[in-house]
C-alpha cells in the first residue's frame, strides 16, 4: 500500500491559478496558513528492484546485447505507465575509434502540456573499470553509475501514473554518458551532447532540469555542485528547502563543491542556459564519486533503497509542488 507524506507547500498564493482548467479540485487542506497537498512516497522495494533488474541485464555498453536488452525493458516500462516514449537512435563515435548506435529513451508524461520539468539520468554503463586494480578492461555494471538514477525516474513515473499531476514531465535517459576519457572532454555524455542539439521534439521546453547520477548508494552525499549553481541557483536551492523540509538533510548537504563534468554540463553550456539543469550527484568526504566509482565493485552491494527514496521523495515532492504551482 501506498503511504503519502503531507507536505507543506511552499507558497499559498499561486494556488489559485492552478484551479482554474475545470478539473475536479479537491477539498484544500489549510494548517498555520499553508496549504496541505498529499504526495505519493516512494515505495524502497520497488525503486530497489528497479535497479537489480538493469544490473541483472549485464553492463550496459551501447552495441552490447545487454544494451539492446536494457533498452527494450526500458521502453515498455514507460509505456507501461502511460508515457509517450521516443527512442532517440544516434551514431556514437568514441574517442577509442569504434563507433556504436546509441539511443536516449524520453518518456513523456502530459505531452501536450507547455508548462514542463524534465527528470534526467544516464543509462548506459561504462566500457572499461579504469579505477579498479583487477579486471580494468572489462565494462563495470553500473548499479549506482548509471542505474540508481534511472530507477528512481522509473519509480517517479509509475507513481505518476496512479496519482496524475497537473504537469508535463519529460524523463530523458541519455546514453553514451559514461564512455569517455578524462583527457578529453567531449568524449563524455554524447547522449545529453546529441539531445541539446537535436531536440526530440521541435522547439522543445522545460521549466527546468534535474539530472539525477550516482544517486542509490548507501550513505550518499549531496552537495551544490557549482555549475548547477552557476546556471540553476534558485532551482537547485529550492530543492535542497524541500529536502530539508522532508528531513534530508543528512543527504543533502548545505555545501557547495566543484563542478563536475556530466550531463547537465552540456545541457547548460550547449543550450546557454535556457533549461537551467541542475545534478544530484553524490559527492564523499573522502574520495572523488565513491571508493567503487568506475570499478567493479559499483554493484548491487553499493545499493541502499533509503538513499534511492530520499532522492526520489525530494524529486517527486518537487514535482507535485511545481503541478499547483508552488515550487
Ligand atoms: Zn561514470
């Protein structure tokens, strides 16, 4: 059964207009003169299960079966809860000298809705555990790089579709994310680079972004990573408010830290800023992404559903919030 979490909205006067398109309104919960709206809650088991099943597939290297596998299952989910689903097909061309079809898998929700947040991830796992000591040529699995992400944008999804909100919401999976070499920049995220200059949809919009990557392990860290700040402040602070709010604060951290180099990068640089894209990204004390990160051990073992459902409560609570216009 579904529990809900009763959230304070942040503000009380736009709610008015949200009311106004005929629909059915519900009765309005006011307490210490804020209103109440219910909030579907993530549920652990399945945003867990969500990730076991990508991993299940093998690593997820764009020309591999697994790839093909991965992507087909991917594409029926979203189909399954009700989302208009575009497979982007794409040539990668990386910086090794092979090439591969890649595809990004956008999945819409109230497609014909201007008013629009778009949820991002990547889905493909890297080619090669460079940081491991054992086994370095061989493609990692991904669980928190790569599918931590997409199985809360999965969960989100499927909760949408039992509780509709009053929003377009666009989930984009990039591929060809993870396939780079540090020396060379635009050997990275070749998904997110195809999508921001080939959009899906002609004249494509959204109010905002939030790029979800390495977001399911145990312990996770999130700070304010400075690009995100750099083109998203107000966005990416907000966020951080309702994950206070929601009692996060141990995940999501009032710090800010250096830029990294990841989807939202090209997003912002490439469409100067007009979908202001902010990432969650976990960030440890003590090492760059986590001890596991572009190894093998990025495995099932990384994996704690608390962290997959306070990334997935802060990101579905944001969403609600947007639909009565009080984000
Ligand atoms: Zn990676």
């Amino acid at each position: 059964m579904i529990k809900y979490l009763s959230i304070f909205l942040l503000g009380l006067t736009s709610f008015a207009t949200s009311c106004g398109e005929g629909k059915q309104k519900e009765e309005t919960k006011v307490e210490d003169g804020r209103i109440l709206i219910e909030i579907p809650n993530m549920m652990g088991d399945s945003v867990y299960s969500f990730v076991e099943k990508q991993v299940a597939f093998g690593p997820r290297v764009p020309g591999s079966k697994a790839h093909a596998e991965c992507a087909k299952w991917l594409e029926s989910k979203f189909n399954s809860y009700g989302a208009k689903v575009t497979m982007q097909k794409f040539k990668a061309d990386f910086h090794f000298g092979a090439s591969a079809e890649a595809v990004n898998i956008i999945a819409s929700i109230n497609p014909e809705k201007s008013k629009r947040v778009m949820l991002s991830a990547h889905w493909d796992s890297r080619y090669v555990a460079d940081k491991d000591k054992e086994r370095k040529d061989e493609a990692i699995l991904g669980a928190d790089d790569g599918a931590s992400g997409v199985a809360v944008l999965l969960e989100i999804a499927r909760l949408i579709q039992q509780y509709p909100l009053d929003l377009g919401v666009d989930f984009v999976l990039f591929d060809a994310e993870d396939q780079g070499d540090e020396e060379i920049l635009e050997s990275w995220c070749l998904g997110s680079q195809y999508w921001a200059n080939n959009f899906h949809i002609h004249n494509y919009r959204a109010k905002y972004g939030i790029l979800l990557d390495m977001v399911g392990s145990k312990g996770a860290r999130f700070v304010k990573e400075n690009t995100s700040m750099a083109y998203a402040p107000s966005t990416m602070n907000k966020v951080w408010e309702v994950a206070n709010e929601l009692g996060y604060k141990n995940y999501f951290i009032d710090e800010e830290s250096e830029g990294v180099i990841d989807d939202h990068y090209f997003i912002n640089t490439i469409l100067s800023g007009s979908i202001p894209t902010i990432d969650i990204i976990n960030r440890p004390k003590n090492s760059r992404f986590g001890k596991y990160w572009h190894t093998h051990g990025d495995n099932m073992e990384v994996i704690d559903k608390r962290s997959l459902m306070a990334v997935g409560n802060v990101v579905t609570t944001v969403l609600y919030n947007e639909s009565v216009g009080a984000f």
